[in-house]
C-alpha cells in the first residue's frame, strides 16, 4: 500500500480511544441533527398535507380560545349555496381529554357528525366506518398514535374525561384507527353527543372552537378566506381565516416551535462536535511537533504537514459523520423503530438526503476542526520545534 | 555516491527573546573540504547546533554566507530551502526522531517519497540502507521494538537513503551507551571512508571527536581552533 496512505491510517490507528472518543463526539451531534431534521421534515409533510387538503381554519377573531356559535356554519355555507367552491364545512370543538387514572394528555374534538366525512376525507374511513360513524352517537375515531399507545381497538368501549366541560367521563365506541390518517394523534367523536352531555349538566351548547371549510380549489380557498371574514365583520364574533397550513403552524409555533428548536438544538450540537473535535487534533498535533520537525527537516513542505493533519481531521470526523448518519437511518428504516411515533407525524422517516446533508456537516466540522493544528503545524518553525521551545 | 564542501564566511545569528539580542554566531569562518568528516565541539551556547541548522537550511543566517557545494543558502527562499534540504541533506538527531507507528523500512523510506521513483526502486533503496547499518534483519520491526542503537542506525539509514551530499549529525551518541556508542561512530566512519560523505557531526564527548578527520572548535561563537586527528582510516585498521 502507498506508504502515505499507510502513514495515515496509522496515525487514525495511533491512540485509538482518541480517535474513537472524536468520532463518538462528532457522530453522536450528526445522530441529533439526523434526528432533529427527520421530526422537522415530518412537520414540514403534515403541514404541505394539511395545504393539499384545501381548507380554510375559522376561529374566533381575537383568539382560538374563545369559542364561535354553531351557527356561523349555516352563514359560511349561505356564501355559496352551489356547494361546488365550498363543498363542505365542520364545525368543531376542542376539549381535551383524559383517561381516567391516567394523566396522558388526549387530543379529544368533537365534529359535526354529517360533515366530518366529507371534510376531512385523508382519514380515509371504510365504507363500514362510515355507517358506524352516521348511525353511533357514541362513535368516536381514536388516532393511531393513541390507540396504540393506549391499545384501543375497534369494537372497544372507552371511557375519556375531558378537559373542558362536562369534565365528566365520556362513554365512547371505538369505530376507527385512522391508520391513514396523516395526523396521527387526534380523537374525534360527534358532536350532537356532545351537546346532549353539556346541556344534561347545564353547560351552554352550540359552540365551537374552529370551523374546517372545504374547498374547491385553490383559487376558491383564497377568495372565501376574506369573504367569510367579511362577513362576519362587525358582528360579536367575528372571525380570522387562515388557510389549514398557516394556521397549523400557527399552532405548533405557539405551543412549542418544535422546528425552531430543534434547529438551534441542531446548531448547537454540531458547535460541540467542532470544539471537541478541535480540541482532539490540537492534542495530536502537540504530541506529534518533533515528528512534524522531523519531516519538515527531511524536506517535507509546510503543504505536506498541513495536509496530513487536515486529511487526518476530515477523515476522523467523517468517519464519525457517517456512522452518525446511518445508524439512525437503519435503525428507522429496517428494525422495528420504525414504527416510532411522534406528535404530528405518524413515524419518523429518515431520508437519506438529510443523511447525505448530515455527513456533508460533518466534513465541515472535520475541516473547521482542522485548520488551526494545520495551520500551526504547517508554520511551525523545526529548530524552535525540535529544541521544544513550541 | 555524492558529497559537497562547505564554505561558511562571516557568519553570524542573532537570536531574539523578549525583545533582548541573544548572539550566538559571531562572524564565524569555516572551510570543510568533501568527504572530510569534522567534529563540532565547544560549551554550551557556543553555537554548535546553530551551525549545524544554518548549513542544514533549517534556519536562516542574520548575516554571512553558507555555501554547501554549489548551492548559496542565503540566496534561497523557504520553499527553495526545503526542496534542497531533501536532496543534498542527511540528518541524525540525539533523539532518533523516528515516526513510531511506522516500521523501520517504512521510517527510511519517508524521505524517497520526494522523488519521482518507482516503488520497487524505493525498496531496494530502503533495503540497501538498512543493510549498511547492519539493520537488514529489523525492516520490519517497530521503532519500539527496536533498542536505541538500533533505533539511532534506522535514523542513519533515513538520512542516508536518498544519498545526500552532507549528513549533519546533532549529539549522535548523546543518548547511548558506551558501546552502543562506539558502534555508531563506526558506522559513521564507514559512511565517510567507504561513501566519501561529507559529515558535520555535533558533540560534547572526546571520545566520538576522536573519530573524526578534524575536530572545530567554537567558543562563544566564533571558531577557537582546529585540531586533525592522527586516526588511521578504518579499512587500514582491519
């Protein structure tokens, strides 16, 4: 083998617990950012699904919390009696849920029962779903991510404490999983069955958190967001559209900001990974100056010792890139992980093309880490390095 | 075989620390003829090394002139100096200074990786070296495997592979024993008598100047005398 390649591998090989810590301490941030950007891209796919699904959100005007009269939904269809540019609207109301001795939080909503299907059709129910769905009052579709959390199933009978009122146990019939469903968390029943418990307990009914409105087009969501605002201006509820995608990442922006976050988590961890890395090839280049003297007197160039403790640098950290990179791909591609959930999305897919992105980083970590010890190698003085005035 | 005189005239270094002058070299005039094999002797700080660095090219001169066969040191840039130093050449330090993840035919080939040549040619070279100091055995062998005299010959080896005009010695046997130490200076001999090297050869010790054809020597920084030994070659001693 040439002997500059052999040289090199050696000097890899020299202090193996190095060299292993190094590429531990550059693998494991390219894990993080790996990760990080996979749970970011399957925000980013529910958050273009929810745009493919053309809908506008309806909320109150000052804020999601406050609640819309039911009523408003007979006025947003009123705008195009055809029903061919808003072909269905839902109305739907949040509140939270719980199981009984069970803290884990549930994302409960109830829907108006005769629109759900038709506005919300990714959920992708069975004909027999269907029919469950229109004759139960009691019927409910438990998400996947829950229901297997939980180990719900269809044909279950379930009991779920809501948040909001009638904060009493819900008796429910599981009718569906959604295993199509792109948001996987969710759990929706009807509402009709809501309002019957609320009114029992004296709560007032006929509210809703948010109206989905389906469109035609693209063309007819744009134009009836401002026209259903427009309509509702001056009165007691008036109203802020948004189209789903804008107002889902409203919503994640305001309860945690997950792709911020893991952004800067992301940053901050490859910063690591170049500050451990630097800190390992300036140990190197210390413990190698009369070597590199050495050289230098045999007639090696400054290039040359640059180069050798850079390539050395590139290779360490891309070494630890690439496993970095593909362990977690393997892992969530081939092994049961999988099936791993996150909120918001149904699994966690890691794409290669964040993996390739990944080792591109870490190639950068290994030439950021390796300029300075380059540098100082390559303009090392020989007779002040081999008198160990360095 | 090739070997270089030297021409050493005026010269002088000037060391700097903390912003204070330190002479070492103090207008130093110095002939050695090719193939003639010279100890540099003299107390510390009388600037043995630093001749020894300056005629290498490893340091650059404050003022005066180097000349080593037909090159003028002063005249050339860093980068010129580094491409000469490969091919004119040979050093030994005290302290070997060898590459320990690397064998000793590996050490000895890292210098002919400068020249075009083709690997079987660097081989044979690698091995015709390590045969001259008695290493023919050992190519194998580790830095680490090796004892110091052993270690101190795959230096030789190295320095003499590319068959350099000079082979500049820093304190060759400052880390042996007695023995060990005789054996080197042997072979040192044997590099000059039977190749014709030009050695400059760095020592503290009588004994080892005795090997030498002309003992130098300096006091703070200037040439205090000379001295040829009566040694007889060592062919004839056999």
């Amino acid at each position: 083998m040439n002997l500059r390649l052999v040289y090199l591998h050696r000097n890899l090989t020299r202090n193996v617990r190095r060299s292993l810590l190094t590429c531990a301490a550059v693998g494991l941030p390219i894990m993080i950012y790996v990760l990080s950007m996979s749970v970011v891209h399957g925000v980013d796919k529910f958050l273009d699904n929810s745009a493919k699904q053309l809908r506008i959100v309806v909320t109150q005007k000052t804020s999601i919390v406050n609640p819309l009269p039911e009523g408003h939904r007979k006025k947003i269809e009123a705008l195009d009696e055809s029903k061919q540019r808003l072909t269905s609207v839902c109305g739907v109301q949040w509140i939270g849920g719980q199981r009984e001795n069970d803290p884990t939080p549930l994302s409960v909503m109830a829907a108006d029962a005769d629109s759900f299907v038709s506005t919300m059709p990714e959920y992708e129910l069975t004909q027999d779903e269907i029919d469950a769905w229109q004759k139960d009052r009691q019927a409910i579709i438990i998400g996947s991510g829950p229901a297997g959390q939980l180990g719900w199933k269809i044909g279950d009978r379930v009991s779920i404490v809501p948040t909001l009122p009638p904060y009493r146990a819900m008796e429910f019939h599981v009718i569906s999983t959604a295993p199509k469903a792109p948001d996987n968390q969710s759990i929706f029943f009807r509402k009709d069955y809501l309002n019957e418990e609320l009114k029992k307990d004296g709560f007032p009914e006929g509210q809703v958190s948010f109206f989905f409105v389906k469109c035609a087009t693209k063309k007819d969501l744009d134009e009836f967001r401002e026209k259903i605002d427009a309509a509702f201006a001056g009165s007691l509820d008036e109203t802020r559209s948004l189209d789903e995608k804008t107002f889902m990442n409203e919503f994640i922006a305001q309860q945690f900001d997950l792709p911020k976050n893991l952004a800067i988590l992301s940053g901050l961890t490859v910063f690591v990974a170049i500050m451990a890395a630097m800190n390992t090839m300036s140990m190197n280049f210390r413990d190698r100056i009369a070597e590199m003297a050495t050289l230098k007197s045999l007639g090696f160039s400054g290039g040359f010792a640059f180069s050798l403790i850079q390539t050395e640098s590139l290779l360490l950290c891309s070494l630890g890139g690439l496993v970095g990179a593909i362990v977690p791909f393997v892992v969530f591609t081939y092994t049961p992980a999988r099936d791993f959930q996150v909120p918001l999305i149904q699994t966690l897919v890691v794409e290669w093309v964040t993996c390739m992105k990944a080792l591109g980083i870490a190639v950068f970590i290994g030439l950021v880490a390796g300029v300075w010890p380059s540098w100082m190698a390559m303009r090392m003085h020989v007779v002040r390095a081999l008198r160990n005035l360095e | 075989m090739s070997s270089a005189d030297i021409e050493i005239k005026k010269l002088k270094k000037v060391y700097y620390k903390d912003k204070m002058e330190i002479p070492v070299l103090a207008g130093l005039d110095l002939s050695i003829s090719a193939g003639e094999f010279v100890a540099l002797m003299g107390p510390s700080g009388s600037g043995k090394s630093t001749l020894l660095h300056l005629i290498g090219g490893l340091d650059t001169a404050t003022a005066g002139s180097v000349r080593v066969g037909e090159s003028l040191l002063e005249t050339m840039s860093e980068a010129q100096l580094t491409s000469w130093r490969s091919r004119h050449v040979g050093f030994i330090f005290q302290m070997y200074h060898l590459v320990p993840v690397l064998t000793a035919a590996q050490n000895v080939e890292l210098p002919l990786l400068l020249f075009k040549m083709k690997s079987s040619e660097r081989k044979e070279r690698v091995k015709t070296a390590l045969t001259i100091v008695g290493l023919g055995d050992r190519m194998d062998h580790r830095p680490n495997q090796l004892s110091g005299g052993q270690e101190q010959r795959v230096a030789i080896a190295r320095a003499i592979v590319t068959d350099p005009d000079v082979i500049l010695a820093d304190e060759p046997t400052g880390d042996l024993d007695a023995k060990t130490s005789e054996e080197i200076l042997n072979l040192l001999n044997l590099l000059n008598e039977e190749f014709g090297k030009t050695i400059l050869m760095v020592t503290h010790d009588p004994k080892a100047a005795a090997h030498a054809k002309k003992t130098v020597h300096l006091e703070k920084g200037q040439l205090e005398r000379e001295e040829f030994s009566n040694r007889q070659p060592m062919a004839a001693a056999r």
